[in-house]
C-alpha cells in the first residue's frame, strides 16, 4: 500500500456525522426540542405576534 492509497483509505473511513454517527441520548434530544418549542410558542403569544 502506498502513501497515497493509504490517505485515500483514510479519507474514506472519516466519520462525517450523518445519520450513522448518531450517537448519545435521543430521548433528551426529543426532550430538549420539545421543550423549546414550547418557549418560542410561548414568547410568541406573550409578545402579542400571534
């Protein structure tokens, strides 16, 4: 294996953080949206936007 060949196989293996990489708690991510989203809705009736 060369130099070149052994960078590309490398580059190649470099996690890019799709779908496959997800890794950790889902359940506090789900939780964290939710919980965000019910701040905006709330700031947005206070505020008078809606």
């Amino acid at each position: 294996m060369t130099a070149d060949s052994a960078a590309f196989r490398a580059r190649a293996r470099t996690r890019t953080g799709g779908p496959g990489d997800d890794r950790g708690p889902r359940i506090l991510e789900q939780v964290l949206g939710w919980v965000l989203v019910v701040a905006v809705a709330l700031l947005v009736t206070r505020l008078g936007l809606l």
